[in-house]
C-alpha cells in the first residue's frame, strides 16, 4: 500500500499554512517523513489557532514561505494518493495556498478525491467521534495532537490499520 499523508496547521485561514508534515508509505512501511514550520503571509496569527497549535509569529519569523517549501511539498504529493484526517480542510490549504502563490495545483497530478481517515473512522461504531485523537487513543497510536507531523504519521498509521482491518 503507497500514499501520502498530509497535515497543515494554519495561522488565519485556509491560505495561511504555518506547518506542514508530511508521511510518505510504500508497502505499508513508513519510508520518508518532512516537517517544516512556514512563515505566513504577513507572519500573521490569530489568538484562536496559536491557541490550538502553540505556533506563534517568533516561531516563523525566519522560517521559509510557502514558495520556497512547495519543491518538497511537490516531490512528495506528485502523482500519489493523498490522506489526510480531515480532508475538506488539509485539501483547502493546499489548493487555496497554491492559488495565493501562482502555482498550478493540476501540476501535482493528485486525485480529487483524496482518502480521508476522519470519515472512515465516523463510518465505524468503533471510533464514536471520529476526532483524530480519540481515534489514536482506541489505536494505541502516539499523537502529539496538532502538531503537524504528528498528525500526518498518526493518520497514516490509523490509515493502514482502517484497510488492514477492512481486508
């Protein structure tokens, strides 16, 4: 089994990622990780998601923008099946953040219709919530919630044991 699994936390909005991680699977095994703080437009935050993540405007300051991230970014998303625990906002973040950068999200060649664990987990009375930390607990998978990298190999790991179960 070959993905990628994908997490952005934001600074605003959907166009204002301050960290990415991103988990790269072949045959089932953890092969690449990539973690990187970037520097929002403006470096700007709101109280509310410096609140969730504990990333602030210090941490950016020096840290790169999206343009200057999105080769690496590109590299490991490049016509592969892409995960993410919630899809509908680590999608929006991309593609919303690629437009805000002129560059051409059809490039990566990834499907629209990404794998999202968050609604294989509220399909199955197993995860009640369907939150990716409640998912971990039930997993015994170790979660530094929002934290990104953290989230992108926990949703991998609950990504895998989801079809292993399913298989």
């Amino acid at each position: 089994m070959d993905f990628t699994a994908i997490d952005f936390e934001t600074a605003t909005n959907h166009a204002s990622p301050c960290a990415v991680g991103i988990v790269s699977v072949q045959n089932g095994i953890i092969t690449d990780e990539y973690y990187t703080l970037i520097q929002p437009p403006g470096n700007r935050y709101n109280w509310y998601t410096m609140q969730v993540h504990g990333i602030t405007p210090e941490d950016t300051q020096d840290a790169p923008t999206f343009d200057k991230i999105y080769p690496e970014i590109k590299k490991r998303l490049q016509n592969k099946i892409v995960v993410a625990h919630n899809v509908a906002f680590d999608r929006s973040v991309l593609q919303k953040t690629m437009l805000t950068n002129n560059l051409d999200y059809s490039e990566l060649n990834i499907s629209d219709n990404w794998q999202c664990t968050m609604q294989m987990c509220r399909a199955s009375s197993k995860y009640p919530s369907g939150k990716l930390n409640e998912c971990c607990v039930i997993e015994g998978i170790q979660l530094n919630h929002h934290e990104a990298l953290s989230d992108a190999r926990a949703c991998a790991e609950l990504f895998l044991r989801i079809k292993a179960a399913s298989s």
